[in-house]
C-alpha cells in the first residue's frame, strides 16, 4: 500500500479515540472511513473490533464497490453504505456513523432536529434531517443518506429507527459533525422539557451559516 493510504489508516484508527473521548458509541458500535485522496479508494473500521484494539494496520483498504483490497480484516458492517456515499457524493472525504444517545433518540422517534440554536445554524445550515428506515448490510442506507443530504445544508443525517451518519471533505470534519450532531439533539431535548423552543428565521439561518462556514476560524494570509 502507498504512503497515502498508510497516513489515511493511522489517521482514521486515530479519529476513532474521538468517538470515544466525546461518549458517542458503546461497545463495537459506530464507525469511521476516509476517502483515499486521488484513488477509487476508502479506509474504514473492521468490523467487531474494540477501540482499544484498534490500530492503523487493523483499518481495511476497500473500493467504492465496498470490496477489500487491503488489511487482514473483514470491514464494517456498514461499509456498503460507505461506499455508496463516496460513488454518488464526489465532494466527500470522510463519513462517521454513531449510536450516539440524544441524537439516536431523535432517529427513533423519526423527527428531524429543528434549528433553533445558532450552533445549528453555524454547523447545519438549518434542521438535521431524518432519513428512511433501512436495513444494515446493503447500501440501502447508503441510499438513504444520498436522497436525504442532497436536499440540504447538513452534513448529518438521522437514518430512522438507527442513529446517526456525518459527512464531510475529510474523517476529521465528518467526526466534528457528529460531535456537534450530538450536541445540539442534546441541549434541542433539554429545551423542549422547559417549553417548546424558538425557531431561528431563515434570513438569520443563512448569514449564520455562510459568517461560520467562510468567516469563523483562523485564515490563511493572502
């Protein structure tokens, strides 16, 4: 395997203590791939396997059919989805998949998160959207997730009745919005058991979203 594809393994087993570290999965559950920069390829979580025992060599080379081409192990059970999403989204990098507690809640009750927070707004560019049932194991979820994200900002999904799956340019930025996912069904929930929360006008949805995509954060010099 070439250099790129060896950094890709370390950093995708290294996003991995993220999930961990922000109390998004349990057990073996979840999961984390990186697109192969220039390559018809993706690096992902093998199936089953602790996080404590996670390690770059344990990380699983696949094609954009879901097909090992690398690695010792048998990959996620979710890579078909995986690979759907790297084949019909082009401009994605990385895709996290999580059981995480509040936004999962919101999947099995089928309601997309309303934006009422400005972190919301920053992050997702309006409400996070809920997806279709879909069973594991085909890239009917992966189908789900396409249909759903191309007709919104929100690099989240809540795939119903199961949980919940980010996309971004890199794994990094996928794991950002799945931390983030998580943290806005959790205080949205809270807000609710005090009263019913306030939606942000769209007008103020859109100059959130464009100051935090294109003005927050460090620049480069020009």
């Amino acid at each position: 395997m070439s250099a790129v594809v060896g950094k890709l393994r370390e950093t995708v087993c290294r996003l991995h203590d993220e999930l961990v570290r922000y109390n998004l999965v349990a057990w073996t559950a979840g999961n984390i791939s990186g697109r192969v920069p220039g390559e018809d390829l993706f690096v992902i979580k093998p199936s089953g396997v602790s996080y404590d025992e996670l390690s770059p060599e344990s990380m699983v080379v696949c094609d954009l059919d879901g097909e090992p081409v690398g690695g010792e192990l048998s990959p996620s059970s979710d890579t078909a989805a995986h690979a759907y999403v790297y084949r019909e989204m082009p401009q994605v990098g990385g895709v996290v998949h999580t059981h995480s507690t509040y936004a999962s809640a919101w999947a099995a009750r089928g309601e997309a998160i309303p934006c009422v927070l400005t972190a919301m707004a920053d992050e997702f560019g309006g409400e996070i959207p809920v997806g279709p049932f879909a069973l594991i194991g085909g890239d009917d979820i992966g189908r789900g997730i396409v249909a759903t994200l191309k007709g919104h900002r929100s690099p989240a999904i809540l795939m119903r009745n199961h949980g919940v799956f980010t996309v971004g340019a890199d794994a990094r930025a996928a794991v950002k919005a799945a931390v983030m996912c998580e943290d806005v069904a959790r205080t949205v929930h809270v807000a609710r058991q005090l009263g019913e929360p306030l939606p942000i006008p769209r007008p103020a949805v859109d100059s959130l979203y464009d100051r935090y995509q294109n003005v927050y954060g460090q620049r480069s010099p020009r």
